[in-house]
C-alpha cells in the first residue's frame, strides 16, 4: 500500500485550515465512495481505509494532532504520514 501523507495547516483569512483529523476524515470518505464505485475487491483501497480508521482510533492519533498544531504553531510545515508496514500501521510526523 502507498503511504498516505496528510498535510494539516491553519487557517488564514485566504485559506481555510484542515486538522490531521479532518483530512483523515476526509481520506476516508473518498476511500469509502470509492469502494462503493468499484466492482469487485480492492484489496489495496480496503487496507487504506482501514488504516486511516486504525489511525483515527489510535492512542496515538490524539498526541500526533497536538504535535501537528504546536509544529504549525511555530510556522513549520507538517506532514502526517501513514504506512502499514509488518502488519502494523506507522505513523511519522515531518516538518520543513
């Protein structure tokens, strides 16, 4: 499975901000009409929504969110990514 990469950032006048949260709530809707499209299985588009819900209901999910803001916080650039690595999700905080 690809990694999934959310980018939260903070609202500006311009710009409305998304948090980890919202954006992976919005990964898994895309993720859910898009197996409700497909024919068949999609093994790959299953573990992604999958793991976004592992992610969301994670121990680790709230402290990643109050990471991600301080980070933004501070002006850095975020992102939040998701693998599923040896059975196991793993999640990796970058900044720039």
């Amino acid at each position: 499975m690809e990694p999934i990469n959310l980018n939260p950032r903070h609202s500006t006048s311009e710009v409305p901000g998304k948090c980890i949260k919202c954006l992976a709530e919005q990964e898994i809707d895309k993720c859910l009409l898009e197996l409700l499209r497909v024919e068949g299985e999609n093994k790959e588009l299953e573990q992604r929504f999958e793991t976004l819900i592992s992610f969301l209901q994670s121990p680790e999910s709230q402290r990643l969110r109050d990471k991600s803001e301080e980070l933004l916080a501070e002006g850095k650039q975020v992102t939040l990514k998701i693998s599923f690595e040896g059975g196991e999700p793993k999640y990796e905080l970058k900044t720039s």
